[in-house]
C-alpha cells in the first residue's frame, strides 16, 4: 500500500495494524525513521546508510517472508533507477510484506509517482512510464495536503529597483556556460532588506539562511511545528517538500518583494502546488 500525507502518528497506526494482521516478526523502517511502540523488533536505517555495504548486506540476509518493510519518506531524487532506490528494491524483492509511506506524491511532476508504484509493485513495471502504468495494482491511501500560496506585497525602494536591474546585467553578461539558474538564485536574494523591514519579531518565518539576523526567521531544515510565513523560497522543491512534511501547513503566505524574480518565485512555487493536485488526479483515474 501506498500512503500519502499521513502524519507520523498515523502511519504509527497503519505499521502496528498490518504486523498485527499478518503475523509480523521484524520491522525494518527504511528511510526517514519513524517512532513505533511494537512488540517486535524494530530497527531504522536512515536514506545515506541504505547503499553502505554493512547495511546493504546485512539487509539482504536478514530480511524474509516475515519481515515488514517500512519505505518512509524515500522520494529523494528524481532519478528512477538511483543507486539508492535500486538497494530498496533489492530489499523489497526479499518479502512480500511493504508500507510505502510519503508525504507529497512528487518532487516535480507527476512522473515522480511511478518511483512510489515500483515500491509497491515489485518494481515489474518499472521501464514503462507512469501513463502506462496499471495504477489499479496498488492500493493509495491520501490525503490531499497540497500547499496554497498567498502573495503579501513588500514595497521595494527605487534605490533598490536600480541595483537589482545592475546585478542583473552582470550576472546574464558573466553567466557563460554556468548554470543559468544561477541568476534567479542570486537575484532573489536582494529583495531581502525590503522584506526584513516588514517582519514582525512575534512571527514565525522561514528562509534559506540567516543573513538577515532576524530573531524570527529560521531556516528550511530548521523548521518544525509552527505555521511560518515564507521569507524567502529555496530552489529546490524537495527542500520545500521536507518543510511542509514537519510543519503540514497547508494555507502559507509569502513575502514577495516588488521584483520580477519575486514574482517568478511565486508563480514557479504556485505552478508546483497544480502539478501536484494534478497528480492526485492522475493517482487516482
């Protein structure tokens, strides 16, 4: 089975219920460790340690019919056929018996799921992209937890309109053969002053670090419990994904400062939270 959006408790509950159910000796949670109060052992192997050989070896002795294997969170790159998910496979292909627990369905198009459905199935389909794939061999359980955006305008001084349009010329006319990303990901960051002006010190704001100082602001793998107002995005969506995972905030607002890049931020985030109500759809045909 194939969870989606379940809280760390709620997946506590599917894990206690299937080794109840089906006779479980051992449980391996493979990924993201998970707190689980069962009567047999339980042991967590966290996503850098899944391709060491002490574990990769170990696993592929220990693990048999009567083993339950927990896939928590293990999304981690786009990449189908990543060393990583091959060991997961290599471990699946051990028992029958597998939870497949993620919060987000993708990481950045719907393409992503068909990762998620080589956990579950074996991986007997797994050269077939995800518009080919039986969809109707695996169970889904979800919660729809996609993210709505809110714009809360920032004013940007003159001044500071001049000086973004400079360090955009120099870094399109510098920019060769790097990574053109490279120019949104330094122009986001200069709207920062005219947002660091609206923050309120009581708030709860997330960033992508602490130049600013502010008392308020944490970072993305700092953040925990509260509803944050986003300061600033990360560029990389996975970043954002794990975020939302510990905070389940659904409803955010977002400082976006009087610059294009700040826009361009936005919308790109926006277009992120369609695709994955569009793969909720897709999941689900």
């Amino acid at each position: 089975m194939i969870c989606l959006g379940l809280t760390d408790a709620d997946k506590a509950t599917r894990v206690r219920d299937y080794a109840v159910e089906h006779h479980i000796a051992r449980v391996f949670v493979l990924g993201q460790p998970l707190a689980l109060d069962l009567t047999v052992p339980v042991e967590c192997v966290a996503w850098p340690d899944l391709i060491k050989y002490r574990f990769y070896y170990r696993l592929l002795q220990e693990v048999d019919g009567r083993t339950l294997l927990v896939v928590n969170e293990c999304l981690r790159t786009q990449k189908r056929y990543d060393l990583t998910y091959n060991c997961i496979r290599a471990f699946l292909n051990q028992t029958s018996h597998q939870l497949v627990f993620q919060y987000l369905p993708l990481i950045d198009t719907a393409e992503d799921f068909a990762i998620l459905f080589d956990f579950d199935s074996r991986s007997r389909w797994r050269r077939e992209p995800l518009e080919r794939l039986p969809l109707g061999e695996v169970m889904v359980e979800r919660v729809d937890v996609a993210p709505n955006f809110v714009t809360v305008d920032v004013p940007t001084p003159e001044a500071a309109k001049a000086s973004y349009a400079k360090c955009q010329r120099e870094l399109i006319n510098g920019i060769g053969l790097r990574d053109p990303h490279t120019i949104p990901r330094n122009l986001y960051l200069m709207g920062g002053v005219a947002k660091a002006a609206c923050v309120d010190p009581a708030g709860h704001y997330v960033g992508r670090n602490r130049r600013m100082g502010l008392s308020s602001l944490c970072t993305f793998r700092e953040s925990c419990g509260n509803s944050h107002v986003v300061f600033e995005f990360p560029h990389d969506f996975i970043v954002f994904s794990d975020h939302l995972a510990r905070t389940r905030q659904r409803s955010i607002d977002v400082l976006v400062a009087d610059l294009n890049v700040d826009r361009w931020y936005f919308h790109r985030f926006t277009d992120w939270s369609n695709r994955i109500r569009d793969a909720y759809a897709t999941i689900q045909r």
